[in-house]
C-alpha cells in the first residue's frame, strides 16, 4: 500500500481542508457585437452574435 513520505504540515493540511483553493470566479467575457456580458463559446443572450455572425433571430 502507498504510504506517504513526509508528515504533511499543519499549514498544509489545514490549507487542504479550508476552501480557499476551491474559490474561483466564474468565467466570463464580453460580447463582441454588444458588449454584454455572456459565456465564452456560447451564443451571446443578448444579441444573438457568435464570431461576428447572426446565430439567433431575434424577434423585433
Ligand atoms: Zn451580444
């Protein structure tokens, strides 16, 4: 069985156990066409633009 070599630190262990590495800020980027935030590789909510073309139809 795989025995760990080294006692792993209070500092260590206890940085595992908090949450501070789990942390991470959603992704997110502007829309070319309308500069609304959306999701990267995803059709822009807002306009409907995905690489500088028309993706959904919006109705008027
Ligand atoms: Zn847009």
């Amino acid at each position: 069985m795989a025995v760990p070599k080294r006692k792993i630190s209070r500092t260590r262990r206890d940085k595992r156990r908090s949450n501070v590495w789990k942390l991470e800020a959603p992704a997110f980027s502007k829309c070319t066409q309308c500069g609304e935030l959306k999701m990267p590789h995803r059709v822009c909510p807002n306009c409907g633009f995905y690489k500088g073309r028309e993706v959904i139809k919006k109705e008027a």
